[in-house]
C-alpha cells in the first residue's frame, strides 16, 4: 500500500486516487485529482502527466485471514460496512494459492515467491537486493509475508521452529536460538527477546500479471542458502 | 609435447568465454527511465476497460470495531491489514474487490489501498 504524500515542485502535497477504468498490462490504473496523472496501482509508479516517473513510496502490509490480524491486533479497525464483491474479491490465495507468488520489494529488484515452493520450503532466506529477506508462509493457511532479516549488525538464518506459543507459527535463528513469531516479526523468547524484523513491502500476486509488469523480474526457483553438512 | 586441448579443457575455456560475453551484455543499472519512455511504454500497454471511477473509490470510508467485523467476515476471511503508529486497519478482499481503490489514513499518515 502506498503512502499519499509526493513532492511537488519542492513542495509536500498529499494527493487523493481516483479509478481511471484503463488497465496497464492487466493491472488498473489510478489518476490523482491534482495533477490528473496516470498511476500504476501496484507498482506506485506514474507512469503518464505531470507526476510521470514520481514513485509512492509504499508502506508495508499484510495479506492475512481476518482471525489471524485481529488476533495480531486485538484493537484493529476494519472497513465492515462497504459494497462486496467484483472479480478480485473472490480470487484469494488460499483457494487459488498456485496462480498466486508474493512479490518482494520494487521496481526492478522486485523477486517474485510462487506459493507453490513457499509451501514446499516454508521459510526462504534470500537476498532482494538492497535486503536480505526471509519470506514466511503458514502451510495451513496460505499466508505469506516478508522481513529484512538484518538486527542490528548481524544477519540471521531461520528455520522454521516446530514449537507453537498460543497459536503463533514460529521460526528459530540459527546464531542465536531466538524463538521469532513469523507473521509479527517479533522476537518473543531466547537472547534476542524483544527485538524486532522489519516488514518489507509484499504483496500476493497473480503470477501471471506480475510477470507482465516485471518483465524482467526474478521468479525465486528454489533456496540458495547453503545446506549445512 | 602434445599442445592439443583435451575436450574437458575446451568446454572450460568456451565456458569461460561465454561468462564474459554475458557479463559484458548484461544490463548495468541505468538512469531511470525518462517521461517520454514512461508515456511511451503507458500508451502502448493499457487500455480502457471501463468508464472513469465505474469502480465506486472510497475516501476516509467509516471504519467499523473489531466487534462490527466479526458480524460480517467469517474468520477465515482475507483482509489486507496496515499498523502504523499505533493505528491498525484492515480491508477485506472482498470489499476491496468492490471498491477496489480506498484513500485513507492510518496513524497518521494518507495512504491509499488498492487490490
């Protein structure tokens, strides 16, 4: 999700979207009622007017059961009372999961995750250039997320850690045997208790239109971390 | 003294010579793509499949309690959730299916959700 705020002309403005009703390679587009600007929903790139080449910048969010972000965030504010329906409201990843990746990061280090190879390795630690990432997914569920997995100056390794601590999926460090919930990002028992990971900017994509927006973009194949002996 | 290559020698050395070749055509990170291109590429790509906000946007939309959504999402329902700043909002995919574009703030800040 992006924020609003753009400079323009050295100056802070904070813009309001409206639908253009043009698809950009199968993905809709977005006007800003200032300038009246083309924007490109999920990249956060315009692309045509006044703003051509401005980037949003994005927020990170989570894609997540409703059970599960309340349980994240028991004073949670939700958008109950609204139309439903439309194409993409039915299409979620958990009945659709193979068409879907989670897409890490922007512009072109954007690395796209297929559920179908998070599912099979649970955790992937990799590298999104300028980040060292791992990407999470609960099997039972099929929701995925990102983190940098930088502290401070070290970089971790996780696995995925078989315990489970009120219904929280976990992970384990391998330097230092903290216990990580894996949606949260937090650091709930061992040495590193307390800290924190940074969410990075993910989102669950059709692959099929990701690949028509990142065209060159890397598809993760299978995890690089070097298997220990 | 034999100076033959063996076959194993020379699939090394064209190897070699292929990762030079790729190296030297693989595209350096450039400048960012000016206006004209980004038009350019816009104009080419898209086209338009429905009227002008068809899809009914939402601004600062009323935002119901947890206790408000537990009457209308079944738990296993996805929402797309935003924390910022001790705020914390979320959207469900199928009302984002709806309206598809939302602009709004959370803790704070003006962001816009889309889907």
């Amino acid at each position: 999700m992006h924020s609003r705020f753009v400079q323009i002309d050295g100056e802070k403005k904070i813009l309001e979207f409206g639908h253009e009703g043009v698809l950009y390679r199968q993905s809709f587009v977005m006007y800003d009622t200032l300038t009246d600007s083309k924007w490109n929903h999920s990249t956060g790139l315009a692309m045509a007017g006044k703003l051509a080449g401005t980037q949003l910048e994005l927020q990170p969010s989570w894609v997540v059961r409703w059970d599960k972000w309340k349980s994240m965030h028991p004073n949670t504010k939700v958008l109950a009372r609204a139309g439903r329906g439309g194409f993409m409201g039915t299409y979620v990843a958990d009945q659709h999961y193979s068409a879907f990746g989670l897409s890490v990061g922007l512009g072109p280090q954007a690395k796209l995750y297929p559920y179908d190879l998070l599912l099979k390795e649970e955790i992937v630690n990799d590298l999104v250039t300028p980040y060292s990432v791992v990407v999470v997914i609960d099997p039972a569920h099929k929701q995925a997320m990102a983190f940098s997995r930088t502290v401070g100056d070290k970089t971790l390794i996780f696995k995925p850690a078989k315990a489970k601590a009120s219904g929280k999926l976990l992970m384990r460090d391998e330097a230092t045997g903290t216990l990580w919930d894996r949606f949260s990002g937090e650091a709930i028992e061992g040495p590193l208790k307390g800290k924190s990971i940074l969410p990075l900017i993910s989102v669950p994509w059709l692959q099929e239109r990701w690949r028509q927006i990142y065209q060159d973009g890397i598809i993760y194949q299978r995890s690089p971390s070097p298997q220990k002996p | 003294m034999n100076y033959a290559l063996t076959t194993k020698q020379a699939l090394f050395i064209m190897a070699l010579g292929l990762v030079f070749i790729l190296a030297w055509s693989f595209p350096s990170e450039g400048a960012p793509p000016s206006r004209a291109e980004l038009e350019k590429e816009y104009f080419s790509a898209s086209f338009r499949a429905v009227g002008r906000d068809a899809f009914p946007v939402l601004h600062n939309p009323l935002m119901g309690s947890v206790r408000d959504g537990d009457r209308v999402l079944r738990p296993n329902e996805w929402v797309i959730g935003i924390a910022f700043n001790g705020e914390a909002k979320a959207y469900p995919i199928t009302v984002m299916g709806f309206h598809e574009l939302v602009n709004d703030r959370v803790g704070g800040l003006p962001i816009t959700v889309c889907w």
